[in-house]
C-alpha cells in the first residue's frame, strides 16, 4: 500500500492545477464547525456577567453551552463519516507558497470566485465546470491508485474555511477552520469530556467560595481547546495554546489562598513558558522557511514539507524547537514536572485539563504538522530520534515515579505523564494513527479514573492513599467498580480500550521484526522495549494504587488523629472540602458512595472505555468482519492526502498481543503478590494498617533503598530546578558576588576612604573652610537671589505661561529665520 | 492666485488670537481666542493646499476641525466646573498652580 501511494502522491502534486487535498465546500456543520468553539466562549462571557444571578450560579450557561456543542460535534462527526466516503465536490487550490508565483496567484483568485459564484447562480457555472474537470481529474488518479487496496474509495479531502483577518506588508493574516479527521476527533473527546466535567463538578464544587467564576474558566478552557484544535494557520494555533496555558493557570489555581496552590498554578504556567519560546521559535522558522514568509496556513506548510521545497536544516531547527514546547505543554521527561504539582487544582479540573484535553495539545501540535517532524527527525527508516526518545524515556521514568506517590491523583497525574510519552514515542516512530488513537482512548479512561479518584476523595476528604483510604470497596462499590475498569483499561488488558491503542503503538515500533513480525518505519527496537517496560510497570502501579485505595482496612479514621502532625505533607492539600467548608473537615464519619452526578459521568466512561477500542480492530484480525477493520484509521488519518507524508503501517501480530498481554499481567501479577498477598496477609496477622511491607527489598537492599529514594525525590529535577539552578542564582552566585563586594570592592572602597580620610582632614582645614566655604555660601547666595527674582514669574496664572510659551516660539522662530537667512 | 493675501490674513488672525488669549481675564473669551489661533492656522493648510494642487492641505484643515471640537469641549467644560466652584470665570484669579 505504501509503495502504491508513495506512487500516487507524484501524480497528484504535479497535476496541472496543483490540487491539494482541500475543499470548502462540503455539507452545512463541516462549513460551519467555527460555531462549536464559540458556543462556550459566550456562555464564559454570560457566566463572567450573568452567572452569580442565575439559580444555579451560572453553572446552567456553561452545560447548555457545552451540551449544544457536544451535540454539534457530533453532528460534525457523522458528516464527515459521509464526507471522507462520498465527497466528489470541487476541490480548492492550494493555497500557493511562492512569493513570485504570480500566474499562481492570479488561477487561485479565479478558483475562488468562481466558486462563490457556483453557490450563486448556476448558470455562470462553466467556469466552474472547468476548475473541477481539472481538479478531479487528480482525484481520479487517487482514487484509480487506491482501488486496487480498498476498493473504490474517495480521497481524503478536509474542509477548510477562511477568512482575512487583517493584511500587512502584503502578508495575509487569516482566521478559520480546518476540519478533518484529526480535528473532527479532538472535538468529539473535548466536548464529550468537557460536558461531564460540568456535570460533575456541580455536585463536587458545590458550596465552593468561587463556583461562578470555576464554570466561567471551565467554559473558557473549553472554548481555548475547541479553538485550538480546529485552527486552521500556526497563528491561531499559537494564540490557541496561549489561551489553554491561561486557563490552566487560572483553574489549577483555583483555591489560591492556599500556598503550594499558588505556586503549583505559577510552575505550570512559567513551565510552560519555556517550551512557549520554542513554540514561537519554531513557528517563525516554519513561516519563513515552509511558508515563503508568505503563509501562516497550516496545510500549505504541510504541503511545501512535504513536496520537498524546505530545507533539512530550517525543518531540524523547527522540529526542536516545536519538541520544547511539546516538553514541556504535554509533560515530557525534563519539563513534565508541572504536571503533577497542577494537582493541585480541583479533581474535575484535573481530568479535563491534565488528562484528556490540554496536555494532548503538544501531541495534536505534533500530528497537525507532521510533515515537519516526520522530515526534520528523518523519522522513517531511521532507528532513533528526539521525539521518540524523549516520548520512551518519558513512559518508563513517569511509571517509575508512579510508584512511590501516595497522593492518589499524584499516581493518576505520573500515568498520564507516562502515556503522554507513549503518544510521543508513537509519533516519533512514525506511527501517527496509533498515536492519535491513543490519545483517543486515553482520554476516555484517564477522565474514568480522575472523576473516580476525585469521587473517592469527595467521601474521605483527603487524596492520601496511605492515611485516609484504604478499603473503600465496601463504602462506594459503583466507584470502585468503574476504577477497576478505567484501570484495566490502563493497563491494557484485552479487550478493553487501552490493549487495542498500546498495542498499535507497540507495532508501530516496528521493532518486532527482531522477532518475526514486519513493518514500521525503521527498527524502533529501544522503543518498543521501552513501551513493553512501560506496560508491564503501567499494570503493576495501578495495581497498586487499587489495593491502596480500596482495599485492606479503612485508615481513614485513624489518620485524622496525627492529621494535623502532617501538616508538612503537601498530599493534604488540595482537600476538596477543607476550604469551601472548614467546619466539616474535622468529621470522623464513614465514608459514603456519591451522588448521581458525579456517578453517571463515572458510568459513561467506563463504556467509553470498554468500547471505543473496537473502533481500530487491527487489519488482518480474523474474528472480525474485514469490513470492521481500521475504521478510526480510515477516518482520521490523511493517508495520501498532499499534506500527509508517505508513512508506513507496521503488521499487526499475534504473538506481540499475546506478549504483551502476558507482561501486563505480569505486572499485575507482582503488584497483586506484593499488596493483595504479602501485605494484606501481614497486615491482617498482626492485626495492623500496613501499606507496605516493614520488611521489604527497599528497607533491606541498600541498592534499592538509593533507588526509592531517587524516585521520592522525583529524580531530583525539582531540586535542579529550583535548589540548583535558582539556588545557584540565589545560593552561591550571590554568596560570591557577596565576597566580590565584602573583600574586593569593599577593601578597595575602604582604603580608598581610610585615604580620603586623611587627605581630608588636611583639605578641610585649608581649602574647605577657606576656599570651598566661601564658594558655597556664595553659590547659596546666588541661587537664593536668582530664586526671589524667579519667583515672580511663578505666578500660577495659565495667562502668564502662555505668554512665556509664546514668547519663547517667537525667540525659536526668529532664530529659525536668522539660521535660513545666512 | 494672491497667496500673500491669504497669509496676511492668517497672521493677522493668530496675532489677534495670541493677544486675546495673554490679555482677556474673561475665560470664555480665552476660548474664543485659541479658536481664532487654529482657525488661522486652517487658513494657512487650505492656502498651501490649493496652491500646490493637494488635497492634503484642506484634509488636515478638516483633522484640525475635528480636534479644535473636542479641544473647546473640555475647555468649556472647565470653564464650567470653575464658575461652579468660584462663581466667576476670571482667570486672573485662577492661581492654584502657584508654586
């Protein structure tokens, strides 16, 4: 298949009309998806002014808004079902990316017209009629090639509409949207995990000191995220971005009166501004280099990538510097400490914006400009890159940290840190769709798991596993059955949603031809090690974290004794109750199951996450119709699109399911010997709370100890951060500087004074007092004389400055004349 | 075109501005004196301009217009707010800013 749209794409970039794979005319909510963003962006505004009047303090603005959109999505959804199968419309000119191509120019102004015309008046359509014979006749030859692999299928044309948003220099700065199956996805998860959101958090953030301002930021990240992923040029993508990283801010937060909530909000956002510089860097590079200096427009960047007309410099400067701000918006290893201190914001928070929406930005920014990675990183055939590396070297570090958190969103926030880097290592390997499926998945489940950790903390008050958790089955059997479910589906274990994602990715490595199987872009066989350590750790620390959270014996009432002996624990920080209600805190009650809104979200992600991996059977599974296969394949991914690189699709295997399967289950299998065996038997002998084993390899092997101790201490990067480099700053750079000034300039300004102190006492009695005194004084005297005389034209009348004014003009004037008459 | 009658026109205007605005204490008239002083200055734009041929000149004359407008807006307004204050809009009296 490769071979035969490596052979297509030739044909369809040196047609004669230079089609590219866009259209601007398909069906009504295609045309007009700009509506799903702007739907929340009004109802931010009517919160901001309306909200505190309303009888639900502004909350209903924000779910009508967010349920009209949801429904749009997918309306826009099932139109481009039918759009990607049966479109045969005209397609528009690509959008040209030389400055000098002026007869260029002029045939896509025709294109243009003619087609507004079209929607007009039919009778001025021969124009028209021309345009498209020439247009589709490359669409045919797609089309032709590809008959032979699926059968008669239409071409991959996205919809894009656009409109001049101001001109300078001769440079167009345009605003709209680009609506294809990428961006149709991202919509669908935002807004579906955006309207439970805000059903949840009514019941969770209810009574909350700030509750109409929560929902307006909720509606506003919505709207940013929305807007983000359907920008149609890299302008508004940066301005998208900005807008997420604001909103970030403001939500995690949220309950700033409180220290370490303050300054989790303000390392996430100065975080993120560091990768925003090489977001800014790489979007200029890609504007001059890709766009002429011409165009900010995506797909026209694309296009230029991938037809070749870049440099492989201007691409490697541009792809490492996009790499930093996909580090540090998407949490990857060295810039993702943020994420897990933004905890620190409310639960429903943390699952909308830190686990399925807002840091999936950098992995959509990725995809978006994929032509620019996949050429820069010289992605296929090669064995190793920067993305992928990073995105490897993410996955197991975050799954190791994971372990050693006790804050049960901590452990949530480290997994999605490591399947973030799952995503990054599967688009550094060159496998976009598994990519972009697993962002898919994960959103569903990693939401599952933040809504059910955050309905647990609703019950006890508190996100520690170890003090305030522990045998929560019993209270909250519902919670606990969708926590089993979003885990699973975590760690993936057929057949749930994530075994179907990972298991792509895994493929995607093409490393498995080591060991039988084909494929890939180039033999990723670090990578694909790495996403099987990644696997098998994944499946252990939830593990974990479920026998923590709700197994063994209820700790809850005995850790409100020494509550207050802790206070140096940050993991009792971000109580969702201790602020919005201080006098319930202190409640040694049992805990209870929760409410319905905070249960039915819970309910539907949990089938979200047992279904949605049936949208990407493999190819060649037999227990399947083949009519099943690929479906999120053929639908989001822009294969033999103009501005989609040639990549190539690893072969599905059996025995890498069925490996990696037994080692996910490994993994379980030694968490549950450790927890469910070994400690709960211990703990039930000795009639104790234990959360771990007194005698453990930790304890015991010195190895091991350093080694907890390094993943306590988060690999030390806060200390490199903030001990290290601001310490440097403020530590012993200052103490230098300090010794510069004490000894070096001090002792030279000393004796310098200890000189000028004698010398001194010798001036004094000579010139001072004779020759300077008497020069003083009458300096004085002067100044107090030429004062009195001054004095007089202070009058504070404005009549009398205006005369001055004037009379000084007519002095500057006639010193002018005298200057032009010499 | 006699250009110089225009200009002495113009000078005259602005001297008879310039005088009005140092010597009245009425500040009504002070007003009235700086609009004689812009106007003149309109004289002059539309002068050069219809003798050089360029519209640049009465486009600035009408610029001048639109800014002496808002210009006599808050002078009235002052004036105003003084005779509130004092019941009189003698600017002879009006010494605040005196150091």
């Amino acid at each position: 298949m490769n071979a035969l749209l490596a052979a297509a794409l030739p044909l369809a970039v040196e047609g004669p009309s230079e089609a590219s794979s866009v259209t601007n005319d398909a069906s009504w909510f295609l045309e007009n998806a700009w509506i799903i963003p702007l739907l929340p962006a009004i109802s931010f505004v009517l919160i901001l002014f309306f909200g505190k009047r309303m009888p639900k303090k502004g909350a209903e603005f924000g779910i009508a808004a967010v349920g009209i959109a949801f429904l749009l999505a997918v309306l826009t959804g099932f139109s481009w079902l039918d759009h990607r199968d049966n479109f045969d419309g005209p397609l528009a000119e690509s959008p040209s990316t030389h400055a000098d191509d002026e007869h260029h120019d002029d045939h896509s102004d025709d294109a243009d017209h003619s087609d507004d015309d079209h929607a007009d008046e039919e009778a001025l359509g021969v124009a028209v009629v021309e345009q498209d014979g020439t247009s589709s006749s490359d669409a045919i030859v797609l089309t032709v090639e590809e008959d032979g692999e699926k059968g008669g299928e239409h071409p991959y044309v996205a919809v894009q509409q656009s409109t001049q948003w101001l001109q300078s220099g001769g440079i167009e700065f345009n605003a709209g949207i680009l609506v294809d199956g990428l961006s149709v996805m991202m919509l669908f998860v935002v807004t579906i995990i955006s309207l439970l959101v805000h059903i949840y958090s009514t019941d969770y953030v209810s009574g909350d000191r700030r509750y109409t301002h929560y929902f307006a930021f909720l509606s506003l990240f919505t709207a940013s995220m929305l807007f983000f992923v359907l920008s149609d040029n890299i302008l508004q993508m940066i301005v998208g971005w900005e807008l997420v990283g604001v909103c970030s801010f403001a939500l995690i937060g949220h309950w700033w009166e409180e220290k370490p909530n303050s300054d989790a909000a303000l390392k996430a956002f100065l975080t993120n501004r560091v990768g925003d510089v090489g977001l800014l860097v790489g979007m200029i590079t890609l504007f001059f280099a890709a766009g002429g200096g011409q165009t900010f427009d995506t797909l026209a960047i694309n296009n230029a990538v991938v037809q070749g007309e870049v440099g492989h410099t201007a691409l490697i400067v541009a792809a490492a510097a996009l790499m930093a701000a996909v580090m540090s918006k998407s949490g990857q290893f060295v810039l993702h400490t943020w994420l897990p201190d933004a905890m620190a914001g409310p639960t429903p928070v943390s699952a909308l914006i830190h686990a399925a929406t807002m840091v999936v930005a950098g992995i959509y920014m990725v995809a978006r400009l994929y032509p620019v990675f996949f050429e820069g990183m010289q992605i296929g055939g090669s064995s190793i890159n920067l993305l992928s590396t990073v995105g490897a070297i993410t996955l197991v570090f975050a799954g190791l940290l994971a372990f050693v958190q006790t804050d049960i969103k901590k452990v949530l926030a480290y997994s999605t840190v490591s399947q973030l880097g799952y995503m990054a290592m599967a688009l550094g390997v060159g496998a976009w769709t598994a990519a972009v499926f697993h962002l898919f998945t994960h959103a569903f489940f990693k939401a599952n798991l933040f809504l059910g950790s955050g309905s647990v903390a609703h019950a006890v008050h508190s996100f520690d596993m170890k003090k305030s958790m522990g045998g929560m089955k019993k209270f909250m059997p519902r919670t606990y059955i969708t926590f089993i479910i979003g885990s699973v589906a975590l760690a993936g274990l057929p057949p749930l949603a994530g075994f179907w994602s990972k298991d792509e990715i895994l493929v995607g490595t093409g490393g498995w031809g080591l060991f039988g199987g084909t494929g890939g872009n180039g033999a990723y066989t670090f990578h694909l090690l790495m996403g099987m350590v990644g696997a098998a750790l994944t499946a252990a620390y939830m593990t974990r974290c479920i026998y923590l959270t709700f197994h063994g014996e209820y700790r809850g009432n005995d850790a409100h004794d020494d509550d207050h002996a802790h206070a140096d624990d940050h993991a009792d920080d971000h109580d969702p109750h201790a602020v919005a209600d201080p006098a319930h805190a202190g409640d040694h009650h049992e805990p209870h199951e929760s409410g319905p809104r905070i249960l039915w979200p819970l309910y539907i992600l949990s089938g979200f996450s047992i279904l949605v991996g049936f949208l990407n059977l493999p190819k060649g599974f037999q227990l399947v119709p083949k009519s099943w296969e690929l479906r999120f394949e053929h639908f989001i991914e822009p294969a033999g699109a103009s501005y989609f690189p040639a990549i190539a699709h690893g072969a599905p295997s059996w025995s890498l399911a069925i490996v990696s399967t037994a080692i996910a289950l490994a993994g379980i299998g030694g968490a549950y010997w450790y927890y469910f065996v070994k400690v709960d038997g211990l703990a039930k002998q000795t009639g104790q709370h234990l959360t771990e084993l007194p005698n453990g390899f930790v304890t015991t092997n010195k190895l091991a100890r350093a080694g907890h101790k390094v993943l306590v201490e988060k690999y030390y990067l806060d200390h490199l951060y903030t001990g290290i480099i601001a310490g440097f700053t403020k530590g012993p750079l200052a103490r230098a500087t300090y010794w510069v000034n004490q000894t070096i300039i001090d002792g030279t300004v000393d004796a310098a004074g200890r000189t000028a102190v004698k010398v001194g006492k010798g001036v004094y009695d000579t010139i001072d007092q004779g020759v300077i005194e008497g020069v003083v004084n009458g300096s004085g005297k002067v100044s107090d004389a030429s004062g009195e005389g001054l004095r007089h034209i202070n009058t504070g009348k404005v009549q009398n400055y205006a005369a001055i004014l004037f009379a000084g003009a007519a002095l500057l004037a006639g010193a002018f004349i005298v200057i032009l008459a010499l | 075109m006699l250009l110089n009658q225009f200009l002495l026109l113009a000078a005259a205007l602005f001297c008879i501005g310039v005088y009005g605005v140092l010597a009245r204490k009425n500040g009504m008239l002070v007003l009235m004196s700086i609009e004689l002083i812009l106007n003149a200055v309109n004289i002059n734009l539309v002068a050069f301009g219809s003798l050089t041929d360029d519209v640049a000149g009465e486009v600035f004359a009408l610029f001048t217009i639109a800014v002496a407008a808002a210009e006599v807006g808050i002078g009235l307004a002052i004036v105003l707010l003084m005779y509130r204050n004092r019941r009189s809009i003698d600017l002879s009296e009006a010494d605040l800013m005196k150091g």
